[in-house]
C-alpha cells in the first residue's frame, strides 16, 4: 500500500514543435540540468501567483506544465515562441533552443524511469488531438512523437465533441489509474486542437509511519488559533535530512529507492506561510537543500489528500504569456492555417499522503549513531509548503501548500 500518490494532469487547447539535435553524455546532462532550472523557476513563479491573495490549498504539477508547454513551444515561431521562452524560464537558465526538446525527450525515456519497479511508479504521457480541419505539418507532427511521445489523433471536434470529451476524460482516468476521472467538461466549438499531459506518482515512504502512533491533534488552520482543527497527526522518530534556515524548518522525507523525495517547508511562525511564499526563490531552495544534513528528527505530519483544479490561463498572462492567447499568435511551425491560438490551459491534480510504505534496514542504524546529537522537534501542525523533487536532475515534479486542513 503506498504513501502517496501523486497525479496532474495539464491541458493546453493550441498547437507545437521543433528538432533538436543530439549531445554527448556529459552536455545532455548539463542541458537536463538547465531543463530542471526552468522548470523550477516556472514552479515558484506559478505558486506565487495561485497562492496570492488565497486561503485554498494548492497542488499542481510544474513537470506536467513544462511539459505541455514544450509541445507547444515546439510549434511556435517568431515573437510568440520568444515569449513561451522567457516564461518558461529558457531564456534564464541559458537553455538553447535546440537542446529545449532533446532535453524533454531524456527526461521522458530515460530520466524519470524507475529503475526498480517495486520502489515508486512515475509515468508520464502526452497526447494530441487535431481537428480534421487542421492541417499538422509533417515534421511537427513527427517531432512530437518522437520527442514528447505523443499519441497524435485526428477527430472532428464540431461533429463528435461530446464524444471526444468523454475520450479526454477516459484517457486521463487510465493514464492517473483512476485518481482523476474528469479534465474536461465540454469544448467550445471553434477548438481544433488539445494537447493532453498526464502524470501519476505513486510512491512509498522509505521509512514508514507507524499507523498505531496516528492520533488526533491541532492544525492551525491558515495558522490562527481560532480556526485550530482536531485532524490525523502521523508520527515518527528517525534519520532525515533537516535543516533550519532564517525563519524556516526544512525536512526532507525520502521515498522507497530514493530517487524522489518530498521536501517540506514549515514556517516558525504559524501565520510565516505568505511571507516564505512571496519570497522563495530558487536560489534560496537550492541553497536550503544543500545545508540538509542527515539527523534524528521527531516528526509530527498531518495526513493530508489535496484535490486541485485550475484553468491557469490568467496566471501564465500575468507571467508574460500573452501573444500565445491571441488570433495573433504564431504557431507557423505546427500549421500553415492561421489565427491558431490557446484559448484555456487547464491543470488539475491530486494528493494524497498517509503513513504506509516500507521500512529501510539502514535506518535504525542512523538513528543509533547520531543519538546523543540534540533531536529535532519537526511539528507541522500549521500551515506549510511542499514539493516532490526527482533528486536525480533536482526538477521539481509537484508543488503545493497545505494551509487548511
């Protein structure tokens, strides 16, 4: 029985594509890296504008963004592909146009593989439908499913579009093994094409809660004393990566094989929640995980499952997307047909954390011969940030807070 499982899914209704060429080990590696920087930066960038000015939870999935917004960087040319670029943080972490594909085509067939299908699942796919109407670009259409391997179906939206929603949605139900079992509740009529992102994570705990030690205790919900709620609190004493850092506690809970683990971010204060979101940046993140020292840790963590649902159209033009929401728009690299633009970017994902996953033999070990080191108190009973971080290429693959339980 896994400890969390983790699903996003993203839908972009426009159009992409490009070549990228190939690189020795070491440079696919670095342009890896460069991919992760972006993508990160995309992530907290996004986060401050979901959780400015709200309460809500939230939970979303940069990897699944990234993603989708490859393929359609892939087909966009001119000033609208300079700016998908910018704000996708290419430009910043010095991310070439030809290695932005090659790059996404690593981290799908060989990067965020599972080594060891018995540690943690992570699969991600994509896929394309295009209207009849819509005439894809030979190269385009190949490059997509070479690249992103991407499923790439021709419909006819005006004629079958309640049929093609239902197909949406059955597509996504498989591809996050039922967490998510709708996206899409209907199509505006002059829509000739949706790109499809999905990814499921499900993964467990390297060293489990013990379920027997889950008892009833105070949240602080959006971290006031009077909004405090009674919910189930896990509890364990072990060996984790924990630091502090100005006005932060920082813990870092591997999972099984731990290639992926969950870092959480919990504010001193309990009303801290706003202030560290407004001001994280990646460099204080990377700085933050390179202090992470091995110790034992008393760890108080709320069961929590989040549910996520957001059409992030507004947000992506507050980042400076904007051309790409316009007849203006050029995707002349997927379609010779103008006036092709995206008219919703929709995102919805889910979260669910509770004790069980499985033990590791090293653990006790750790804790045996760090215990005269003084221990930890890592209490999250108010208002905290996390994220699930593949620690093979340091992308952050899902992000969000628990600010009300």
């Amino acid at each position: 029985m896994a400890l969390s499982n983790l699903i996003s899914v993203a839908v972009v209704l426009s159009v992409c594509c490009l070549i990228a060429n190939s690189a020795p080990p070491q440079a696919a590696e670095d342009h890896l890296k460069k991919l992760a920087i972006a993508s990160n930066n995309l992530a907290l960038n996004l986060h401050r504008k979901l959780s400015s000015g709200s309460s809500s939870n939230v939970f979303f999935s940069p990897f699944s963004i990234s993603t989708a917004f490859g393929m359609l960087y892939c087909g966009a040319r001119g000033e609208t592909a300079q700016e998908i670029r910018s704000v996708l943080g290419y430009e910043k972490a010095n991310l070439s146009n030809q290695f932005v594909h090659s790059s996404f085509y690593r981290l799908l067939t060989e990067s965020i593989k599972s080594g060891d299908s018995d540690s943690y699942v992570l699969n991600a796919a994509n896929a394309i439908l295009a209207d009849k109407s819509l005439q894809l670009i030979a190269n385009y259409k190949r490059e997509v499913q070479e690249l992103y391997q991407a499923s790439v179906q021709d419909v006819d939206f005006a004629k079958d579009g309640p049929k093609i929603v239902e197909e949406i949605n059955d597509w996504v139900k498989a591809k996050t093994n039922g967490k998510i079992d709708s996206l899409v509740d209907e199509l505006d009529a002059s829509t000739v094409l949706v790109l499809l992102n999905a990814v499921y994570f499900k993964g467990t705990w390297k060293t489990e809660f013990d379920v027997k030690k889950t008892k009833p205790q105070k949240f602080y919900n959006n971290g006031l004393e009077s909004e405090a709620k009674e919910v189930p609190m896990m509890h364990i004493v072990g060996g984790f990566p924990y630091t502090v850092d100005d006005d932060v506690e920082v813990l870092e809970l591997p999972y099984k094989g731990e290639n992926i683990s969950m870092i959480i971010l919990l504010p001193k204060s309990r009303d801290g929640l706003s202030a560290l979101e407004q001001s994280l940046t990646l460099g204080r993140l990377e700085n933050i995980r390179q202090q992470l020292d091995e110790m034992k840790v008393v760890v108080s963590l709320p069961k929590f499952k989040v549910e996520y649902s957001r059409e992030m159209s507004g947000e992506f033009q507050s980042l400076g997307a904007n051309k790409i929401f316009s007849p203006i728009a050029d995707f002349s690299g997927m379609t010779n047909d103008n006036n092709v633009y995206v008219s919703q970017i929709l995102h919805k994902a889910v979260v669910e954390v509770n004790e069980k996953g499985s033990e590791a033999a090293a653990v006790t070990g750790i804790i045996e011969n760090i215990m005269m080191i003084p221990t930890p108190i890592f209490s999250a009973n108010h208002p905290f940030l996390f994220a699930i971080v593949d620690n093979r290429n340091d992308m952050i693959l899902f992000l969000g807070r628990v600010n009300n339980l």
